[in-house]
C-alpha cells in the first residue's frame, strides 16, 4: 500500500515501503515516486529495523515525517 502527499512545492508524491537487499525484511526502504512531475528521479531513504516499521511510517505517520524523510532522500539509482 502507499500513502499519496503534497510537498512544500505543490508536487504530489506516492510513498511506500520495500524490502532490503534481494527482498529481506531488514534495512528496509521508503520509495518516493513524484506523480505530479514525471521528470523527477525516484527517491529513496533505507530506515532501520524491518519492513513492517518502514510500512508503518508510510501509513501511521503524519505527513510531516514523510516530508522530513522526503528531503532525507536520495535519487534511486
């Protein structure tokens, strides 16, 4: 599942949550896809402990945190 927010310059983003290296629950990450600009490179930030705390971040979170982790990121490679 993913979570859908606005940023700061008006640019909509869909996070969600993965797996670590070769699908493993450890070191997961949160993926930021820009819907509102194709142009952008996806993002990413490796958080600790596993999937299911990085899935809880993109859901029960507020939008400010995805917005801190957001800027944290970095371009997918």
């Amino acid at each position: 599942m993913s979570q859908t927010f606005t940023d700061d310059d008006l640019l909509t983003w869909e996070a969600f949550a993965t797996g670590g290296k070769y699908g493993l629950s450890v070191r997961p990450k949160v993926i930021f896809h820009c819907l509102s600009d194709r142009a952008l490179r996806p993002r990413y930030v490796e958080l600790p402990g596993d999937e299911a705390d990085a899935e809880e971040v993109v859901h029960e979170h507020h939008v400010d945190r995805l917005l801190e982790l957001l800027r944290e990121s970095k371009e997918l490679e």
